[in-house]
C-alpha cells in the first residue's frame, strides 16, 4: 500500500529535472505495486518484469511531459504501464494469416505496408474483444485507458463506488487478456 504522503507530483517534476534520488524514490514506492498489476495482466512474470522495466524507462525519459493540472502522478505512473502491458499484449498477436501472394505484394510494397496490415489487424482483434465485454466492465476500461481517468475519477463519474469500479476494471482486463489469447 502506498504511503498516503508520498507526493508522487513533486517526485515526477523532479524526475523532469533527472534528480536521480527522486526517481529511485518513486521506483521504490510504486515498482511491487505496479509488477503485481503487470503480472495481472500478462499472466507472465518474466514479460511482467519487462513491461515493468519499460514502463519506469518510459517514466524517466518522459518526466517532464507529466502535468500537474491534467491528473495525479501516481495515475500518469499506472498509464504508462498500463499503455506498456496493452502493447504487449498486442504484440502477441502480431502474427496474421494471409496467403502467400498478398504476403509478396506487401513485400515489394515496404514494411511500412506490412506494419500497417498488422497494426490494422491488432486494432481489429482489440475492438472485437472491447465490445465482447459487458458495458458495465468496458465502460470504466475505456475511462482508464483512453481518457487516462483514475479508478476514483471513474467512481465518481459512473456512480460507482471504487471498489467496484476496481474490480469491474480487473475482471474486464482479464476477460480482455483471454480474448486476446483465444
């Protein structure tokens, strides 16, 4: 549980400025918390690890993007890595049956033609999977990952008390991760 006076705003902001003590401040409060919500979503510890990893690379690199007026540091921390296992989880599904002659066109075209077909696909596969879910799980996943709202933000939207709006999210992201490997 984090502490209730860590001030994750300051630390980001001080992050932006590569203060390195801030950063590694920020890695010691939120890294178990955050690998435990990988491994929820991955289901892998080693790709966990990884999305972790990336996500605190993606933090420092990125520190001075984050605005104090838009949402909490600790939800830009849980974007970050959310946007990270998402990524991933598409990437597992990167492989996309074509035949043999199309397979040659988008050859002779460039990669940017294959990544687009992929990426179209991924895209795809990921809509399919959203509007299988019951609105009452997409709803408040859609409100977390692409308007970047916070668990309390969603309560607070939806009328929902947070831990139902907590559970809804986690049972729809695992309903999504077995979409997405079916």
């Amino acid at each position: 549980m984090p502490e209730p006076m860590f001030d994750y705003e300051s630390h980001l902001e001080a992050c932006a400025r590569r203060d390195e003590r801030a950063f590694q401040a920020l890695y010691q409060q939120e890294a178990a918390q955050m690998l435990g919500l990988a491994i929820t979503l991955l289901g892998r510890r080693d790709q966990a690890e990884d999305c972790v990893h990336d996500a605190f690379v993606l933090i420092w690199r990125n520190a001075e993007r984050f605005q104090r007026a838009i949402g909490s540091g600790r939800a830009w921390l849980y974007s970050i890595l959310r946007y990270r296992a998402l990524n991933q989880l598409r990437s597992r599904k990167r492989t996309v049956e074509l035949d043999d002659d199309f397979i040659e066109r988008l050859a002779d075209e460039g990669p940017q033609a294959a990544d687009l077909v992929a990426q179209q696909a991924e895209q795809r596969q990921l809509r399919n999977c959203l509007q299988g879910l019951e609105r009452n799980r997409r709803h408040p996943i859609l409100l977390a990952f692409y308007r970047g709202l916070t668990h309390e933000q969603i309560a607070q939207r939806l009328t929902t008390p947070l831990g139902t709006i907590k559970g809804r999210i986690r049972a729809g992201l695992r309903a999504l991760q077995e979409c997405l490997h079916a």
